[in-house]
C-alpha cells in the first residue's frame, strides 16, 4: 500500500482529496495544526499528525512516504493578514517541499491556485500559459500564491518531481470554513444577498478538483501547471442556477463597482484602525473588478480531469448547508 502525506487535509478541497485517496487504497497521513477543525477527517482511517508547515522536523513525518500532496495554505482578502500569507504560503511551501526532499518522497502535487496565474483583459479566457506579472496581481493572497507556485517551479526545475495544479473556484459539501464560493452559496441562502457585482468566475465541482490532484500524481509532468476548473460563468448566471434549485429569488440589480469600493476602503482604512472589525475586504472587491475566466483543457486533455454537473455541486452544497444548519 503506497503512504501519501497530505497537508491541509482538514479543509474544503483536502477533505475531499483524502477521501478519494482512501477510496482509491491509498494509506494517508495528514499533516494538521494543533488549534486545526478536525470535523472533516473524524471517522476516517487516516495517521494525522501534528504540527506546521515551517517545522524543522517535518521531514521526519514523511519518512516513509512515497507522495506528497501540498494543499495547504493561509486564505485571506485582509491587507493585515500579508505577514501570515507569505509565512504560511511562501516560507511553508519552501519548508515542505525541502521537507520532502530530505525524506525522499518521489513524487509531489503542489496545489496552487488560479489566482497565481491572474486574469485576461476585460474578461478574456485564459490558459496556463498565462502570467499576470506579479505587480498586476491583486492582493497579498495572489502575490503570495504566485510566489508559492515559483518555489515549486525552482524545485523542479533543480530535479525534484513536481506536479502543479491551479483549481479555480470549487463547489460543493464539507465547505466547512466556508471557501469565498461557500460564501456566496450560504449569503444566497441566508437572505443577505440583495445585489450583485457584475463579475464572473470559473467553477468546478470540488470532487472533480480532488480527482484532478490525483491525477496530476499519476499523469501529469514535472515541473507543468494545470488549471482544475469547469465552467465560466457570470455571478448573475450563478445565483439563477441557486434559484432554480431553491425555489428563492436571485438577486435582480447589479450593484456599481464604485459602491463596494468605497464600502470597503473606509471599512479597512479608516474603522478597522478604529478598532471595529471590517465587514468587506477591499481586495476582495478590486478583484471582483475582472472577471476570472479560465480555460481548462489541458487538464482534460493530458490529465483525464472530470467535468461533472455543476447543478449537481450546488445541489449537494446546498443540502450540505442546510442539513449542517449553516443557514440558520
């Protein structure tokens, strides 16, 4: 039986990866943080280990492990979170893959991001041979997964077996935390969606985005990326699909870029200095200002990657939701 080591098991796309990995006769061990939400791992058979991605020792974990999938990363559209995103993105991959090195684990998946790659102009689809440069990349969570994904690159790049995939935006049940998608999904439910932003993103069922990480393990090349997405489509198109499966209205105004905006600027520059915890996170609507449009091919193509119902994702994330009484 082949041992993979997983970081970031306990989250949206992990969990479902572990899942797979188990189903598929893989024995896993998983890296977790002490202070770590352990809901989606209880009652699977998996070693979990404790600790963190910039631990000196972590080589020692993966002793005895052939593959490793790296999933975990900090997530944040806060400006005052930029020192935990380079620690954890940056500093924590450059930890881990040196980790797996040291432990000779012969083959690793990095999980990166489509926010690593960026976007076209005004709405363009693009592929993986596309590259924001790094000025252009909104926020500190893009600039720190870009940087992220060139540590793979240089490691890879320097001999060690490396695999890159970039999800777009996944859908579906265990969004536990939740995901920005889940968010929208549960804002939707909740009633506390009363416009919408005239923005548009690439969606993928989070099941599909576990398959392709395997995938990647069994096919996919050294030292490539490959974009694990689905389907474009404008939020409007999104939250008219939830409504066809809730029976509740969508939204039905789109709401001026410029409100957010504002919205947002004096929530992070002038309150939250203030002491009162800021509501809209002012990269999170700069980035809502181009659509994110990505084309999945490649991963298709070379890698197999499933392209399953959308409406069947927000279906399960919605009973998922619902059941787990998230809406009330």
């Amino acid at each position: 039986m082949k041992q993979v080591f997983v970081t970031g098991g306990t989250g949206f796309i992990g969990a479902h990866l572990v899942r797979l990995l188990l189903q598929e006769g893989y024995a896993v061990k998983a890296l977790v943080r002490p202070s770590s939400n352990l809901e989606n791992l209880q009652g699977l058979k998996v070693e979990i280990v404790k600790g963190d991605l910039n631990d000196s020792d972590l080589w020692q974990q993966m002793l005895g492990c052939q593959y490793l999938f790296h999933v975990a990363a900090h997530y944040s559209l806060w400006q005052t979170d930029q020192e935990l995103l380079y620690r954890h993105n940056v500093q924590g991959t450059r930890n881990v893959l040196a980790a797996a090195q040291k432990a000779g684990v012969e083959r690793t998946v990095y999980t990166s991001s489509v926010a690593a790659i960026g976007v076209g102009e005004s709405g363009k689809v693009v592929d993986e041979t596309h590259q924001s440069p790094l000025d252009k990349l909104v926020g500190h969570y893009k600039k720190s997964k870009f940087l992220a994904e060139q540590a793979a690159m240089q490691a890879a790049s320097a001999g060690q077996e490396i695999v890159v995939v970039n999800p777009s935006s996944p859908i579906g049940p265990l969004d536990i935390k939740p995901t920005p998608t889940g968010d929208i999904i549960l804002r939707f439910l909740r009633r506390q969606m009363p416009f919408y932003v005239d923005t548009g993103l690439n969606f993928i069922d989070v099941r599909d985005v576990a398959w392709g990480h395997l995938l990647a393990l069994q096919r996919g090349k050294s030292g490539d990326r490959y974009i694990l997405g689905h389907q474009n489509l404008t939020l409007k198109q999104l939250l008219e699909q939830l409504a066809q499966i809730t029976g509740l209205q969508a939204p039905q105004q789109a709401v001026p870029a410029w409100l957010p905006l504002s919205v947002a600027w004096v929530d992070e520059k002038i309150l939250a200095p203030l002491g009162k915890s800021p509501s809209v996170p002012l990269d999170g609507v700069r980035m809502a200002q181009q659509p994110m449009y990505y084309d999945a091919s490649k991963a298709v193509r070379e890698l197999g990657l499933p392209q399953s119902s959308l409406t069947t994702a927000l279906k399960d994330a919605v009973d998922w939701f619902v059941k787990g009484g998230y809406v009330k």
